[in-house]
C-alpha cells in the first residue's frame, strides 16, 4: 500500500472527503515518518501528538456525521515555529522564547482551522528567522534529508525538509529575503513568496515590516493555490493587508500557457551562477515552451539599486525590532545573528528613509519596462549547487564563509524589496543529488499566473513527486 503520507495535500483533502482514508490515518502516517526519519533531519522543536490525535477524531467524526467540511479539512499541519497559537509553544527557533507561550492565535492559523485543518507541531527554523541555511544554534541545524551534510535552506529550514521528508503535508514558512522559497528549492519541494501585503502577518513574529511575508510550502503549484487560497484576503488585525479581492487560484490551473511570455534575465540571475543550475533552468523553460509559452531574453533594470535599498532596510528593521532584547540579553543570540543585529543599529535613518521612500518610485519602473515585454520572470532560486552545512557555518567557519553564506539568498532577495509574487519548484538534481530550483515571478498580485506556470511544468515532469533518501527504509 502507498504510505498515505506520499499523497499531496489535494489528494489526502479528497482521501479523507471520499472515505478512502481517515485523519487519524493521515496523522498516523506523518508521525511514522517523524519517528523514522526525525532523528536525522531535525526538522521539529515540538509535537502536540495528544491534541493532535483529538483534533483528527473530531474530524473523523465530521465526516461521519455528514457535517459541511472545509477545503483543507483533516489534514495534520507543522508549521515553521514562529506562529502564535494560543496555548502551544512558540519558540521563534531562540533561546529567548524558549519558555514563550502565547495567548493570542495568528489570523493565518485560524484561518487554516476554519478550512478543517490542524496544528500538530512546531517546525526547526533560523533563530528568529534570520538565516538562508538552516543552521540553528540552540535547537541544532536542520538537514537536507536529500543528503544529510547539507542545507535545508533557511530560514524556514524545518518547513521545507518536513514537507519533503512526509512529515507534513504542507507547512506555512516565511520570507523575508527568500525563506519561503530557499527551503523550498534546497528541499525539492514548493513554495510560494505571494506579493507584499497579499496575506495577514497578525500573530507572526517579525523580521522587517517592510520585507515579512507569509505563505505555504508544500508538495505541489496545486497545494499551495489550495493553502493560499484559504490564508490570503484582507485582515482587520493587520492594516497593511490588502483590500483587493482572492481569487480562485486553483481554478486558473488549467495547463495552458499558450501566448504567455516568459522573460530569461540576463543580468544578476545569471552572475556568478552554476552552468548546473542554469541547465536546468534552461530545460524547465523549453517544457513551458512546449505547452505554448514564449521564452525571452531580457535585462532587468535598477537592479543595482534594488539590492542596496533592500539590504539597508531590512537590516536596520531588524534591528529595531530586537533593540530591547540586544540590550538587555545580547548573550543569548547565536554570534553570527548579534553581529548582523548591531551592523543594523549603524546605519544611518537617513539611509533608511531614503531606501524606503525610492521603493515605490524604482517598483512602478520596473514594472512598466519588465512586465510590458514579458509576463513572467524565470530564474534559478539558488545560484549554485547547495554547500554543506560546514561549509556555510559563520559561527565556526574560516574567514569567508560569509560570503558563501550570504551568497544563498542572492536571487530571492531582489523579490523581497520589489514585493513582487515568486515562486520555487523542483526542476532537477545536481551531481550530488541535491535538488535544483525555478523560480518564477511575476507582476504585483499576479499569483494565479505564477500558480499556473509551475503547475503546468509539474503536469509534465516529477521532480516533486520523488522522495528523498531518508525515507528509504519506509
């Protein structure tokens, strides 16, 4: 019998609506895994095993009783630790909130219960999500679980290497300059960064209020228009939210990218960047040219300026926010986070000002000179094949393991600043047998386009259908 935990989560939705599986089955499922494969992936801080096991009975029971279900409805959730439910642990992946319970429950996670979904766990993360690797001094990193000694990706590490290994079905991370997407690609799964404002940030804990962005990981395009779908939408408890209307994004899976332009940049997405990864770029295009898409070449522009602004602003919002902290237990940060925290605090407000007030003017630019030659952005995620976690541990590492390690988040970050919608799916395995990622982008609130891109390219490969080595034994 197929493990109920290889199903996307579409699939284990219509399982448990048609009678073909229960959520305690489901559940069951995911927990095996955890216990098999946990051990050597580190992909969790905690487990509700009791809560959860009611929450799946309760829906059982919904089923039986004939009660209305929801579109996720008896499907067990982990996601990255950083999301306030009242009552459970939230440890932000720090020892400062080791102890840290909240009695509050973030709008996205209500949202997902309403949709009959529940919480089983909190997933590994970054400390307070601010690295690209998985690395996590108080909590220990997290593995790739496609070849143990390397990164997961970060900082929504557990998120990624959990819904890879089976543990979840899909799995909320975020993304602040690429944490959604990163994770995504280093752990052959997918993933979708949606545009600023797009979904309610109430009850998450922040990095930089201008850059934060919530959204799902999970097996497929089809899952995460599925999560999205439930999450996204205006939020009274957040006011930058948006007031624009959600659409069906499953419904504009059809397939057809027939007229649609699909634009290769020229310039910073392919500098510095493995001829392994732009291979497999290049093959994931002529797959969506086959199904009617046109492919050009095209030079970004303000790109200079996009990366400058954006790396000023987030750091020194990140600052801010874990100013009182810095000053009153400086000791309790891993050393290569104090050190990005107190470069933030010298950075002058002027600098800052300034970053923040050139986005609008630099985002509607290259909307206008992008987005009226193509429709869409493909990219590789990560420039390069993935390193180990040795070789991007700035705690312990050599004189230029920074560089390494901040070189992973090269391609994502550019997105952040714009605030544009981006996208990660597996697209191949490189000689170490280490996922290789596309991502897609694309105009703001263009998230069913970009939905419908990757989708059409998972109708016609199975990248993320693979499962990785850890799983072997099962």
């Amino acid at each position: 019998m197929t493990d109920l935990a290889d199903l996307s989560l579409t699939e284990a939705v219509d399982a448990v609506r048609n009678g073909d599986a229960t959520a305690t089955e489901l559940l069951d499922a995911c927990l095996a895994n955890i216990d098999a494969a946990n051990p050597q992936v580190n992909a969790t801080i905690w487990l509700d095993r009791e809560g959860a096991s009611a929450a799946a009975r309760a829906a059982d029971a919904a089923v039986r009783d004939r009660k209305p279900l929801g579109k996720l409805h008896g499907i067990p959730l982990a996601h990255k630790d950083m999301y306030y439910q009242s009552g459970k642990p939230c440890t932000c992946g720090s020892a400062l909130r080791r102890d840290f319970v909240p009695d509050v429950t973030a709008t996205v996670i209500e949202r997902m219960a309403a949709a009959g979904a529940f919480t089983f766990g909190g997933l590994n993360m970054a400390e307070f999500a601010q690295n690209p690797t998985g690395h996590n001094a108080h909590y220990g990193d997290c593995h790739n679980p496609w070849n143990l000694p390397y990164i997961t990706g970060g900082s929504s590490s557990g998120s990624g290497a959990g819904v890879a290994s089976r543990f979840t079905y899909a799995a909320l991370g975020s993304d602040t300059g690429g944490s959604i997407r990163l994770p995504a690609s280093a752990c052959g799964v997918t993933g979708i960064k949606p545009t600023q404002t797009r979904v309610s940030r109430a009850g998450v804990m922040p990095l930089s209020f201008s850059h934060d962005n919530v959204g799902p990981l999970a097996r497929t395009a089809r899952d995460c228009a599925r999560v999205l779908g439930v999450i996204a939408g205006h939020d009274p408890r957040d006011p930058t939210s948006a007031r624009i209307a959600v659409p069906d994004y499953e419904a504009g899976l059809d397939g057809d990218l027939r007229g649609l332009r699909i634009g290769l940049p020229t310039n910073h997405f392919r500098d510095d960047a493995d001829a392994e990864v732009l291979a497999a770029v290049e093959r994931a295009t002529e797959v969506l040219a086959a199904r009617g898409a046109t492919v050009h070449r095209i030079a970004l522009p303000h790109m200079d300026a996009v990366l400058a602004y954006g790396g000023i602003v987030s750091r020194v919002e990140g600052a801010a926010i874990h100013a009182r902290w810095m000053r009153e237990a400086p000791q309790d940060y891993a050393v290569h986070l104090s050190a990005r925290l107190y470069g933030g605090y010298a950075i002058p407000g002027a600098y800052y000002v300034e970053s923040l007030s050139r986005r609008g003017p630099i985002l509607k630019a290259f909307a206008a000179e992008v987005f009226s030659a193509v429709d869409v952005l493909a990219t590789p995620t990560i420039r390069f094949c993935l390193p180990t976690l040795a070789d991007t541990d700035i705690d312990k590492g050599p004189p230029g393991t920074e560089k390494r390690f901040m070189a992973v988040s090269d391609y994502t970050r550019p997105f952040n600043y714009l605030g544009l919608p981006a996208v990660s799916l597996p697209c191949g395995f490189d000689a170490n047998g280490l996922p290789i990622g596309l991502q897609i982008a694309g105009r703001p609130f263009a998230e069913a386009r970009i939905l419908r891109v990757a989708d059409a390219y998972q109708r016609d490969t199975d990248w993320h259908r693979r499962r990785p080595p850890v799983l072997a034994a099962r």
